[in-house]
C-alpha cells in the first residue's frame, strides 16, 4: 500500500515537472512564430507535452512491475520525444495492458 502511495506521488511529481519544462523559451529572434520554438514550448511542446503525458497514464494503469513503470517513466522524462517513440515501439504494450478495469457480472 505504501509502495503504491510513494510510485503514484512520483508519477505525479514527474507531470508537474514535464508541465515546468513546456515553458517558451525566450528568443527574441523568433518573435511571434510558435513553430520555431520546438520542443521547449510553443504548439509543438504542447503536442509532445500531451503525447508523454498519454504515455505516462498508460504506464501508470499497466500491469508491469514498480520498478519498469518508474524505469519507463524516466525515460519518457528525459528524452521527451526519443523515449516516447521507443515506448510506442518497444514496450510491448498488449502484453501489460490492465484492460479496462470493468469485470462482466456472472
């Protein structure tokens, strides 16, 4: 129960920092042009802030042991675009997928 408790205020602390980083990064040179921004802020860190956020809830909700959910965790977090696409590619997500949480009634 404790375990649960201290993995999920991880998870948490992890999605208030990644909403940190998503700030714009100061530029004078790209003055009102979003798309120039990249992955620091602007439409395309929104983009990429609301992927990774998707892919820590899916890791969260899996089956897989505490210690590879905080391991994918950390790899989403730190390399944001990289870890998401190696999520998608190599986790193999139907083989630790919880289901819906809804059980049929006899």
């Amino acid at each position: 129960m404790m375990q649960n408790a201290l993995f999920s205020a991880f998870v948490a602390q992890l999605c208030m920092a990644s909403l940190a980083l998503a700030a714009p990064i100061a530029d004078t040179t790209t003055a009102g042009n979003a798309w120039q921004y990249g992955t620091g802020g602007g439409v395309l860190g929104l983009l990429v802030l609301i992927l990774d956020i998707i892919v820590f809830l899916e890791v969260v909700k899996s089956n897989r042991p505490p210690s590879h959910k905080i391991i994918w965790c950390l790899v989403v977090f730190l390399f944001p675009i990289v870890g998401m696409v190696i999520y998608w590619l190599f986790s193999n997500r139907a083989a630790h997928n919880s289901g819906s949480g809804y059980e049929a009634l006899p």
